[in-house]
C-alpha cells in the first residue's frame, strides 16, 4: 500500500493498492486477449468510440481538474489546461481512418502490385509521471487505442486517480473490457511490464535516469521503447527582446505547477546588458505570485508534490547561495502560505555559472536561476553543452536571429517568444540528448508510428497456366 496525499494540506487522503508482478502480468494476459478482439474493429467502429471518449472528457474535465489538484497540488486552472491540451490528442486519433492509411502502386512489375498497410502491436504499455496525472496518460493511451492496441497504463502512485477517472470514461464510451487497463505499482510493477513478453512496446516519460533505465531493460527484451527524460530548458533574452513580455514568460514558464514540468524554464540566459533590467523585473513581479492551495480560484502557483522533494528543492537554494549564486528571491522565506502543506515559494538566484548544482542537475520546483552572457554565440553554446535538449526559446525582435536559433539549437522543442513549445497534437513531443532514449517523439503522427508496424504485400493473381519456376533473384521488370 501507498500514501496518497493533499499536497496543499499536506493529510494523507488515500492509499493506493501496489501491484505484485503477479498481479501485472494477469492484467496483461487480460489485455492480449482483449487485443485480438479489438484489433479486428473496424476503423469507424475506434473511430466511434473516440469521439464518444473526447465528449464525455470535455463534459467532466471540471471534475477531473478537481482531482487532479486534489493529489497533485497545482492550481486548477493549471489542472484545466492540462486536460485541454490531452483533449487535443483525442482530438487527433479520432481521425484513425486517414492516420492509418498505407500506400499502392500499381504494376511496380508484370503484373505485381505492391502496397502497405500499418497494423497494432498488441498490448502496449504507458508509464507516466505524478506531474502531469491526465495529460501523459492521454499522449499515449488515445493514439495506442485508436491504432488497435489494447494499452495498459502504470500512472505514478502519488496521485493515481485520475487514471481510475480516465478508465471509467472509457468505459463509458462503450470501450471492449480488457482494452484500457491501469496497474498501480511500483518498481516491482514497472519491472513487470518491462519483463513481460506479452506487452510489445513501453512509452514513458519521467526523470533521465529512469528513462535510461526503461530504455535499457525494454530494449533488451526486444520491445519498442520511446523514454523522455529530464530537462534543463534555457531561455535566451536578447537585449533587443522586450522586456516586459521577457519577464512575464519568465514568471510565467519558471514558476507555473511550482516548477514540476519538464517544459519548465528553469534557466534564464540574459544576453549584454538586457541582465540587470530584465533580473530587476523578474525580482519585481515574485511578490505578486498568489501562491496557496490549488483548489482556491486565487491561487496562481500551488504546493510541490511531497514533503520530501519540498525539502530537496530547498537544499538546491542552500547550495546555489553557498557555491555564489546571488539570492534575489528566496522561496525558503514565503511566510504568506499555510505551514502544513509542501509549499515553498518563487526563488530567484542571479549570477549562475554551469559549474553550480542548481545549473547542471534538473531541480523540477520553483527555481529560475540566470546565466549572465556577452554574445548570441555564448547563449547557444550554453544550451547545447548541456545534457538535455528537451525544449529551449529565444526572445527576440530580431527575425533573422530567431531564424538562426532555429538552426544552430540543439533541442527537440524550440520556441520564439514562447516560453513552453509544447507542440500541438498534430505535430509530436519529444527532446533530444539525455531528454529522449529511443528514436520516436510522442504522440502525433510519431505516435501513430510507434504504436504501429509497417506491412508491405506484394501480390500478383495470374492467369492459369502461365506461371514458370525462375530460380533468379526477382527483378522489377
């Protein structure tokens, strides 16, 4: 058994059942039964059911954005748009019928055509983190679904509810039994689903080593495995940017879920002499941040997750200020916020060199650290000598310096006056470096090919009687 707690009060609200390999691999032999049915639906038949499932998800996103900052802790605005932006893939794997569209050509040789069609897996696995409790979970299981999978789902055991909430809808949605399956676990369950011969492929996003783990583990088993990784995503602020709309990003991206996004900004790379003006208006609009528990319509920025990651979050604000960082902000010192639950406020550390703990590791909690530069060639260098690619901007009013961002950065995900380049459902998710183990990004038509495998046939219907043995290697002609 799990504790699951309120992050905002810091009570223990629940407790969550944790699988046995047992019991893991009993759901999946439910799933590959299962599998075999829906595989054999037709692509109106999914396509139905997804529709189905995105109206009744818009219905109660109120209610599962209720459940979300129940557990999790961020605001629920912040719970709302997570669940919008999930609803966007939805949206997407209802159109299954184009998504799985092969290829023809007709007469490739006498006679012999040849086309492709794409097919599921199987069952397939989703391994998702406590940040995002509705929208990950949606990344996957809506596009698996949608391709014929059935898709077994491990959410993070801090806040597993919404996982159940996501599960009764597509039921709902008249989804066969057996096709959408959650497992609440721990290691022993992730190593379950990883061992298990059944499951063909594993999608996962959490923490680098981790995903280094999954990758690892799963590929060596013979599965397809796409694992996103940590972050440490830089904003550049050119000193021809505006200042304003720089620091309104800052805020915005650094301290929104208190930090725990791996799209977060959590480096600020200030360009010539943009740096004091642009750190004296991020220090100017901390102050304002309305940060108290997440059910308060009031509330901008909420709790962290646990007590203990509270805690190591504040020790990356002792180390910052012992190895010289310059403190402008200290969240340590927030007296305005409840002392029961996980909350700690918007910290602010100036003068960061890449030497410092609060640079080179992924802290996931409400620290914006700035990195001082002389030139544009500086700033790029920066980003792409670090470890992670995963998502990284540029502010600008220069076209021609954005373009060359696009160009020379070395990250999965670039924004040009946007903060957090969250792609939309149309296009995919994914980093690069350490940010992503596997060949695949996420979701999108990169979804559609992960959960899916290519066939070609080549077929001829001759006439009886003209058919001849040819011992030679067969040629198109």
């Amino acid at each position: 058994m799990g504790p699951v707690f309120n992050p905002a009060t810091g009570e223990q609200i629940a407790t969550v059942d944790l699988a046995s390999k047992a019991e893991v691999d009993a759901v999946v032999a439910v799933a590959a039964a299962a599998a075999k049915q829906w595989r054999a639906a037709s692509l109106s038949k999914r396509s139905a059911v997804l529709f189905k499932f995105r109206e009744l998800l818009a219905a109660h996103s109120g209610e599962l954005a209720r459940i979300v900052t129940t557990e999790h802790g961020k605001v629920l605005a912040d719970a709302a748009g997570e669940i919008a932006r999930g609803l966007e893939n939805v949206e997407f794997a209802t159109g299954i019928p184009n998504l799985m569209k092969g290829s023809f050509s007709e007469q490739a040789a006498t006679g012999v055509d040849v086309y492709s069609i794409r097919q599921p897996l199987g069952v397939v696995a989703g391994i998702t983190p406590f940040n995002f409790p509705a929208m990950v979970p949606l990344w996957m299981c809506a596009t698996a679904i949608a391709a014929g999978n059935a898709f077994v789902l491990k959410p993070s055991e801090k806040d597993p509810s919404a996982s159940l909430f996501l599960a009764r809808l597509w039921k709902e949605a008249g989804l066969p039994d057996g096709v959408f399956n959650v497992v609440h676990g721990d290691k022993e369950a992730v190593d379950a689903i990883l061992l298990n011969p059944e499951i063909a492929a594993v999608s996962f996003v959490g923490s680098t080593p981790i995903a280094k783990y999954i990758y690892e583990t799963g590929t060596a088993q013979g599965k397809r495995v796409q694992a996103l990784g940590g972050a440490k995503n830089h904003m550049i602020v050119l000193p021809d940017a505006e200042l304003d709309a720089a620091a309104d990003a800052a805020i915005s991206a650094g301290y929104g879920a208190a930090g725990e996004r791996c799209m977060a900004i959590s480096v600020v790379v200030a360009v010539g002499d943009i740096a004091d003006p642009l750190v004296d208006a991020i220090a100017a609009r901390i102050p304002k941040i309305k940060i108290g528990d997440g059910a308060d319509p009031a509330s901008e920025m909420g709790p962290l997750i646990s007590a203990q990651h509270r805690d190591k979050v504040a020790g990356y604000v002792a180390a910052g200020a012992s190895e010289g960082a310059t403190v402008v902000a200290d969240g340590r010192e927030t007296t305005d916020i409840s002392d029961k639950g996980f909350f700690l406020g918007a910290t602010l550390l100036d003068n960061v060199t890449p030497e410092m703990t609060v640079y080179t590791d992924e802290i996931f909690g409400p620290v914006l650290s700035v990195v001082r530069v002389g030139t544009y060639a500086e700033a790029v260098q920066l980003v792409n000598d670090n470890e992670y690619g995963n998502g990284t901007a540029i502010f600008t009013r220069d076209g021609g310096a954005a373009r060359q961002f696009q160009f020379d950065v070395n990250a999965g995900m670039v924004g040009v006056n946007v903060p957090i380049p969250v792609p939309v459902a149309y296009y995919s998710f994914g980093g690069w470096k350490a940010s992503l183990f596997g060949d695949t990004h996420m979701y999108g038509p990169d979804g559609i090919h992960f959960f899916t495998r290519s066939k070609v046939v080549t077929s001829r219907w001759p006439d009886p009687g003209t058919s001849s043995i040819d011992l030679g290697f067969p040629q198109t002609r």
